[in-house]
C-alpha cells in the first residue's frame, strides 16, 4: 500500500538538493530516547520517512496521507512509537541500539528536508567501591597525621570519569597533585580534627552518575584500641619467628635423617659402639684370634 510513496520519498532524497543537519542524541540502557523532526518555518509536512542508516539500514516509521506507521520488521519492532509532531520515540534502549538516523520529510509544495541523528546509548553507571589504605610509620603517635590513600573502582564503563568530593565542607574539588591513575587514587594528609570528615568518590559517564561514600579516619592506626599492635607491627613479629621454626624444623628433619648417618637410638647406639670396642681392645690387632681353642 504504501511501497510507492516510500519510493519517491527515496527518490526525492537522491535526486533533489535537500538541506542536511546533524544532532546528537544521549540516552542510556533501559531508557527512551525521542528523536526530535526539526524542521523550517512554515515547513507543511506531506510525507515523512525514519530510517536507522548504522549500523545497518532499516526502515522505522512512515507518514503519509495523515496516517502513522511503525509496524516494520526492524531491530525496534514494538519499541518505536511516531508521534502526531513526526518525532520518534525510542525505547525501552539496548547497549546494541546506538547508530545513526535520518528523517526525510516532504512538504506540500514538494520540497524535500533531511535530518540526521546521531543516537549514543550508555550502561547506567553502578555504584563504585572505594577502599582505604593507610601509610603511617611505626612510630607514629596519635598526635601525628595519618597519610591516607583513596582508591575508587567501577566495572569497565565506556567514557567514565572519576572525581572526589570532600563531605561537610565548601571543598568539592582537590588539588590535582592529590590525585593518581585519572583521578581513581588520593591522597590525603589528616588530623585529630578530620575525625568525621567523609570523602566521597563520584563516578559519571555522560548519563549517568553515582557515589560512594567513607569516613577514612576509621581507618586510621589512631582508632585501634590501646595495647594493641598495628598490622605493620604484627608483621614485624610473626614473620621472624614463623621463619625461625620452620628453619629449627628443616634442621631438625635433616639432623635425624638416616642418609646424615646418624642414629635415633642417641646415647644407647654409642653404648653399642663402645661394648664392641672393648671386645676388641687395643691389645688384639684381630678379634678373630680370641675364638682359637
């Protein structure tokens, strides 16, 4: 029914010099999208025609004689929707729906108007993992500052960008010597007084955004309680002295080991060897000599 006129709205668009724009558009999985018909003043649409050109070529929706038409066997079959303005709604999105569109319209008096689109989708950033690590010597006091560094961590998002907020104060940005691997890791110096400071690490891509949010004094060898070691000082002892028995162990394994030649019975085998040298004695050059008659 209506192959022919989609076939000289193509024709139009090959043939006639039409006018080009071009836009982009930015949605996100899950969401809808709408494509927005921009046309001249006074454009009085006849006929208009979507199409998606990347990344393959299908045809989305038609109008033609004031009636709407989305039923085509394309990958949006049942999520496309053409509206009274000739804008067309996409949605719900998949990561595989980004590509290019084109809309050409006609109007009344036979001139042709084409717009590109650009559509661009993007996963929803999820909520990143912010972990602590604390670098303090062994003699640090808790008067002293606690060095702290603050990496942040989100799955593989495209076009993601880190950055960090300092909670309850009018910083919201820090300085950009603090910050390492494209923003992921900082560091900071605190004190007795940041003791409720919170630092947030804020993920976005062009679509989204999320946070995640710590106290890092919490962290900090100033909160163990006392008579308690730190982690460093744990290390410092259990290391040497796991080392020390598993050498005693080894030495002890090879001391009492057959091939060293040396016997287990201890005391009772060189009482054996010594009752054998007195039947032999020194005055007896053979023993055998002692069994004549």
């Amino acid at each position: 029914m209506v192959m022919r006129p989609l076939w000289s709205l193509l024709l139009w668009e090959a043939l006639l010099p039409i006018t080009v724009t071009g836009a982009q558009v930015l949605s996100k999985v899950g969401g809808s999208v709408l494509l927005v018909a921009a046309r001249p003043p006074g454009f009085q649409v006849r006929e208009a025609i979507w199409r998606s050109l990347w990344p393959s070529e299908e045809l989305l929706a038609t109008f033609f004689r004031g009636s709407l038409e989305t039923l085509y066997h394309s990958r949006f079959l049942g999520r496309a929707q053409l509206h009274s303005n000739l804008s067309l709604e996409l949605g719900p999105l998949e990561s595989g729906d980004s590509g290019n569109f084109s809309v050409l319209m006609v109007d009344t008096r036979g001139q042709p108007w084409t717009q590109t689109l650009q559509l661009k989708v993007y996963d929803a950033v999820p909520r990143p993992v912010v972990q602590v690590f604390i670098a303090v010597e062994r003699d640090a006091q808790p008067s002293k500052t606690c060095q702290v560094f603050l990496s942040c961590w989100a799955p593989n998002i495209s076009e993601i960008t880190y950055s960090w907020r300092r909670e309850t104060t009018m910083d919201f940005g820090m300085e950009p010597h603090s910050l390492f691997t494209d923003g992921q890791v900082l560091s900071i110096s605190l004190g007795p007084g940041d003791r409720d400071v919170a630092y947030s690490c804020i993920v976005s891509n062009p679509v989204s955004w999320d946070l995640a949010t710590v106290t890092p004094w919490d962290s900090c060898h100033h909160e163990a309680a006392p008579g308690k070691a730190s982690y460093k000082d744990v290390l410092l002892v259990v290391v040497p002295v796991s080392l020390l028995l598993m050498l005693v162990t080894l030495f002890s394994a090879w001391h009492w080991c057959p091939c060293s030649g040396r016997s287990p019975a201890g005391a009772g085998g060189k009482k054996k060897k010594d009752v054998h040298a007195d039947r032999v004695g020194p005055e007896t050059e053979n023993p055998l000599v002692q069994d004549l008659p």
